[in-house]
C-alpha cells in the first residue's frame, strides 16, 4: 500500500490545552478510501533525551524520582525533555540533563538509538545515548528545584533482577539495559 | 529517601479534557520538604497490550499503520488499548488485539513484562507478551472501521536491520525485539 492508501487528513483541529510540557489537540480526520471521518485525540510534546551512562566498573547509573502520573516513585536512566530550541542539539540537551541529575560528565558518548514513545497518541521521541569514561564535574548544575532524585548504581545482574521483579518498568530503561545485555554478547 | 522525601501531594486538579483514549489533567502539587508548589501536566490512560509474534518459521510479525500523532506510517508489534473492564485480563485482550489485527490466534503464551510508556507525563501501561505457535483463525474478528493496517513478518536479522535504519522507531517494538534477541542467546 501508498502513504495515500493509510494517511488521515485532517478535517478539522481544536487544541485543547497549551502547557509548558505537552499540548493537546482533538482532530477529527477523514479515513482513507472514503471510508468516513473519525476522531483523534492527540498530545504534542517537544521530545526527550535519556542516557545510558556506564561507569568504571561496569554499573549503569540510575535516578529514582516520583512520577504524579503514576503517584509512585520509579527507577529511570537519567533523562529530561528537551527545552524550546534544544532539537538541533540533543546530544547537548543529554549531557546537561546528565549533569544536572548525576553530577557525572562523559568522554564518550555514542548514539544508541531514537522511538517514539507513545505514538498512539504522542509524537514525543526520545533520543538515547550511550555515555562512558564519566568524570565527576566539580561544581555541577543543579537540578531542577522541582525535581528530587536519589542517584543508584547497579550491576548488569541487578539490573535484569529489578526488571524481572517488576521495580524498574520504565520503556526506555528497560530498552536501554536491554541494548547494554546486548553489546557485552558482542 | 523514604516516600515522604519525594511525595507530590496533589493541592488541587482540574480535568482538561475528558476523552475516549486519553484524559488531561492539570494538579498544582506540593513539592516535598517544603520546596513550595509545581505545575502537573498529567494524561491519563487506561493501558494497551502487546504482542511479540512469532511464527514458526521463526519470523517476527509486525504491522503497518498510519499515526495521527506523526503524520507518519510506523512499523509496530500488533499493539492496542485495553477497553474499560479488560485491565483484569489484560492477555485476553492481546488476544483479541492479534486476532483483529493479524488474523492470527496463538497456542502458546508467555507474558514478558509491563512496563510505562511515558511516565513524565502520562500512566500509560503496556502490558507485553510472546505468542508462539501461532494458528490462522478461519474468520477472524474484524479490523476496526478506523483501523488500516498492513501486516509484515521479518526474521531477526531483518528486524535488527530496521533498527538500526531508523525505519523500525517505537519504543515497544524495539523493546520486543530485543528480548527475542536476547532469548535466542539463551
């Protein structure tokens, strides 16, 4: 099948909400073929970076910080979204969300990969990096006065142990020390 | 830190939006440890499932589909929201969901793990499993009327090329795609 075969023209857009995070839209499009109109209910955010950041000996470093959507508190890799006009350079928007969250620089960073997270409904993407030789930085940025992190590091095995056990259920960091399994089979 | 050290509690929530797929909410909560207030941008969601498909000649199956969100055709596991009432049986609704979208039923079932999606922002929960030994359904369940899908099967090396192609950029899929990576590595 053509991009002409499945896209859904938009008939009509009504935006919902304009926040600081996400925007929403409520579309209603014409199915492809005639075959009627429906409706799609959309949210719009700027996109995120993430890091897979690995130390000396051999831990990936993980935050802890509550999540309101969820009212729990969750283990991720360090992450944050990107601010207006950070697009261009997600590779700096990741070192600086590293700084801020772990006090930790990288000498080498490679790019893992870029998904979508939700694309049912969002367009946010996330670009993932994979961050090694960390340095601490002296005077590091601070973090966010709204955000309160606790700062973990752990094995490969203990990683896949808080996976299997269901403690760490986050896509993002479940892909990206999916990704690190990955590389040490290399 | 316990609990209380990053609990949000919630000062007061406004409902934005109320919707088929998705509800809005915006909380202004109160930061712990007396660090004053915070904006919540919050989507809620009742949850999806998704299905690691794999046929017996070893192929993963992966379906086509147009997504309002990116104005793109994604490539994505068989994949689908969880209606009201079906969060307690979340595999029955996988099931439905590869036989509407695949036309395809399956012996054998394991369930590989759930996980959130985007927990920045929304509680979105995709639970997620492996179906094997996989069937045709003589008349199978319709496709919904605002559903076009186009079905794929690739082999591993196949999928792993799309990856890294970029034409393969959904979380899930590429979450799915490396466990069965890593299960063959077993």
């Amino acid at each position: 099948m053509n991009f002409e075969d499945f896209e859904e023209k938009t008939i009509s857009r009504e935006t919902i909400f304009k926040g600081q995070i996400i925007d929403v839209k409520f579309d209603t499009v014409a199915l492809p073929g005639n075959r009627g109109a429906a409706p799609r209910e959309l949210v719009f955010h700027n996109g995120a970076v993430a890091v897979l950041a690995i130390t000396s000996d051999d831990k990936i470093v993980l935050v802890r910080q509550f999540r309101k959507a969820l009212e729990k508190v969750i283990y991720e890799i360090p992450a944050g979204k990107l601010e207006q006009g950070e697009n261009a350079d997600p590779q700096a928007a990741m070192l600086r969300e590293l700084e801020e969250e772990t006090g930790l620089a990288a000498k080498t960073v490679t790019k893992i990969a870029e998904f979508y997270t939700a694309p049912g409904f969002s367009n946010e993407l996330i670009y993932l990096y994979k961050a090694e030789n960390l340095v601490k930085v002296e005077n590091p940025r601070p973090q966010d006065d709204d955000e309160i992190l606790e700062r973990y590091e752990v094995s490969l095995a203990e990683a896949k142990a808080l996976i299997a056990s269901g403690e760490i259920a986050d896509a993002k960091t479940i892909l990206a020390i999916q990704h690190w399994e990955l590389s040490t089979h290399a």
